[in-house]
C-alpha cells in the first residue's frame, strides 16, 4: 500500500505549462526592473543597495 495513496493518470505539466512560462516572464520582468533601478542615480548611493559605491561602516562585534 502507497502512503500517497492511489496514482491517477492525470496530466500535470502540460495543462499548467502557460502558468509556468507566465511566472518565469514575471521573474525576468521583476529582475530586470529590480537592476535597473539599482543603477539608477536615485538609489545609486543608497545604503542598502548591494552594488553601492559608498564604503560600507566597520562591523563591530
């Protein structure tokens, strides 16, 4: 006996491969948006920005 129980030969992938595709094209989208904005001038110098420019303080323990 399975512990998932009984197996149905229904089709998963190819019914939801529009859903897939439309989530990778959203991903790419955010990404993209989310670079640009980080070498835009207006959030260039901001702290949290990984590809700052500014020196980043001492880390003290």
């Amino acid at each position: 006996m399975s512990l998932l129980g009984k197996k149905f030969p229904a089709p998963v992938a190819k019914p939801m491969a529009p859903f897939y595709i439309a989530g990778l094209v959203i991903l790419y989208g955010v990404n993209s948006a989310a670079t640009a904005m980080m070498a835009s001038d207006e959030f260039k110098n901001d702290p949290r920005n990984p590809n700052a420019k500014t020196a980043k303080p001492a880390d003290k323990h």
